[in-house]
C-alpha cells in the first residue's frame, strides 16, 4: 500500500515543536516545561480526528496521549516521545527552527522533536488514508525523560501495550540495548580535631582515600570484562567529592558520589552488597575507619532480543520503507525505553538522523524525519495485526 506522508505538514510541525521552548524546569529553574508544546501537540491530534488526553503531572509539565482504536484484538503498539528538552546553555538562537541544507536547527530539534513530528506525521498519514489497524496505537507525548522520567514512570500505570517504539534519534538504525545507571553516596565519619594533634583526630578524607582506591581496582577489573556486542564494557567513576571544613582541621566528613554505569542483567541489589564490602573490608583493617553506602538513583540497563516480534517487524518496515537494511545498535546512555521493557512492554528504539545531542548547535535531518514517519506507518501496518 501506498501511504504518502505530508512533507508540508512534517516541516511544518517540527518547526513549530521546535520554536516552543520545553526546557526541563529540574535542569534550569527558569524553563517552561512541557505545557505549551502539549498544548500544541493535544491541538494537533484534535485537528487529526483524535480525542487526546492532557494529564498534569504538577504545575507546567504535562503528558499528552490519545488512542487510535483497532478494529479487533490485533497486537497493540505505542509510540512514545518526550517533549522535554535538555538546558540551552550558550546556543546562539535555541528556538529558531531555521531551515538550511535538508536541516533543520534548534535545541530538541534532534533530541527529540525530530521523533515527535514523524510520529504525527504518521497518524496524520493513516487518517488521511482511512487506514483501519487491527490493534489499537497509543500516541504517548511524555514529560521529563531528561531528568527523572515522571512522565513515562506515570504513563505506564496507564497504559499497557505489546509493544513500544521509542523514537530517540539512532541515524534511522535500530536500537536493541542501553546501558543502564546507579548513583550511589559514601560517607567516611573521622573526628574533628586540631592538625597539631594527631592522636586525637580520625581523617575522615583519608578514609575516603581508602575506599577511592579499592573502587579504582574495581573500576580496571570492569575494564576487562568480555564486552557487550552494542555496549562494551561498564565502568565506574567519582563524579562528586566533598571533604572536610577548614585547613589545619581532621576532617570529620566525606561525602563522596559514585556513578557506575551498568550493562544489561545487572541488579542494583548486587551493587550495593558489592560496595558494601568494601566498606566491611576496610572496617576490618582499621578500628578508626567508619563509613556507610547507600543508593541514590537506579536504572535497569535494557535489551531487547533481536529476534522479537517487533523488532523484526521493525527490520522489515525500514526496508520497506526506504530499502535500505538497518544496522542494530547499542545506546550507552540510559532511555525510557528502559522503564517502558519493565512495565512488560517489548521496545525498540529508532529515531532520526541528526547531530549537536546536548550541545550548543543542534539539528536534524528533515530527510531522515519523513523517513521515520514512513518506517512508523510501515511498522504499524506490520505489527497491529
Ligand atoms: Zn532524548
């Protein structure tokens, strides 16, 4: 079938998502968040013939949903995207939305507004066309995926498919694996006391030291490990360290942050028994040493088996839609994808081509959009059947 999607309306609705600001409020405290541009995207889905949902999650950020219905019991689909964007920093236009070489600019113009204008394009394609699936397909426009994904951590309460496609940016490749995060504190406790006084004080920095270093041989034995086919090898560091009050003092604190990023099967359980041991090690060396662990944040890294139903169905949607065979891919930062393979739903992510992902020029390939909203129909067409 012969389904064409509207290249006007496209350019036209990813200029539009890009010149609204959605800056994450928890990254900037001056952002807007997600209202304006769920605004625009429920009007839009209204204009389609659709009956879309604003659900407010607090004030200013809110996720957006609506449910084409199927004909029958046919496999359900959803397409989720999120609306947030990272901070502007010192990007010379953010919103411009400036078109130039088959590209188009802006902050989000990749990350993602690239994705959420193809996945309307695409439900513009199957109204226009009378298209009639057989399993129903679930548009989710979510908030905060750049920060602590509240959005899809709601909209999996909600709504349950067999399948999801996450449309962050791959290069039109197929996404099978991300690595997932844990961030975890240590606390070294010492006592306070003048520098002059050895016997008194317990160097709560120095304790530090010692645990700095037993993670450092942990961190080169992950080095090590065979790697992951898309994601290679996990890997640990200390991204935050605050120690002590005042020169010529013991340090009675030290605070210390650890982030390791993970690799798929890895259990935040483990983690933290592994750093506990440490901790116990080190308490066996030493009467003075004292020092705790404990959790700060945790993501499941996620894999999807390459031979799953919607991942083939996806194979054979790109082929058929710009015939050419996408490669599979691994993604080293963490997705919502993840939380969206916890809640039971099979997913897959596939976005456009584009550049500039956190950074002051951003832009993506207007070509490489249609393209996903062709693959998108296609992948509709195959799986809610
Ligand atoms: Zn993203």
């Amino acid at each position: 079938m012969d389904i064409q999607i509207s290249q006007s309306f496209l350019k036209d609705t990813l200029q539009k998502l890009v010149q609204i600001n959605s800056v994450n409020p928890d990254l900037d405290s001056h952002a807007p968040g997600e209202q304006e541009i769920g605004s625009l995207i429920a009007r839009i889905l209204e204009d389609l013939g659709l009956e879309p949902e604003v659900e407010t999650l607090k004030p200013g950020r809110v996720n957006v949903t609506a449910v084409v219905k199927g004909s029958s019991n046919g496999r359900s689909l959803m397409i989720n995207g999120h609306m947030d964007t990272v901070g502007v920093g010192n990007m010379k236009e953010p919103f411009s939305g400036a078109v130039s070489d088959g590209r188009l600019y802006g902050r989000g113009a990749m990350d993602m507004k690239g994705g959420l204008a193809a996945a309307l394009s695409m439900v513009k394609a199957l109204m226009d066309n009378h298209i009639q699936l057989a399993g129903d397909l679930v548009l989710a426009f979510v908030a905060d995926e750049e920060y602590a994904s509240t959005g899809t951590e709601r909209l999996v309460e909600r709504y349950q498919t067999d399948a999801a496609i996450v449309t962050e940016p791959t290069g039109l490749d197929i996404c099978t694996a991300h690595k997932g995060f844990g961030l975890f504190e240590f606390t070294t406790t010492g006592r306070a006391a003048h520098g002059s006084q050895p016997e008194e004080g317990i160097d709560a920095n120095k304790h530090m030291g010692w645990i700095m270093r037993e993670l450092d041989q942990m961190s080169r034995k992950l080095e090590a490990v065979s790697p992951h086919a898309l994601l290679g090898v996990p890997s640990l560091h200390f991204p935050v360290i605050k120690g002590g009050t005042e020169p010529f003092t013991y340090a009675e604190k030290c605070r210390m942050k650890v982030e390791r990023r993970t690799l798929p099967g890895e259990k935040k359980k483990e983690m933290l028994s592994e750093l506990t041991a440490v901790i116990r090690r080190l308490s066996e060396q030493s009467d003075t040493f004292q020092a705790e662990v404990k959790p700060i944040l945790w993501r499941n890294a996620y894999e999807i088996d390459q031979k799953n139903q919607i991942v083939t169905a996806l194979i054979d949607s790109v082929k058929e839609a710009t015939g050419r065979a996408p490669s599979y891919i691994g993604h080293p930062w963490w997705e919502d994808s993840g939380l969206l393979a916890e809640a039971g739903m099979d997913t897959v992510i596939i976005g456009p081509k584009g550049s500039g992902l956190h950074t002051k020029e951003e832009w993506v390939d207007i070509r490489s959009v249609k393209d996903l909203a062709q693959i998108l129909v296609q992948a509709a067409l195959n799986f809610c059947t």
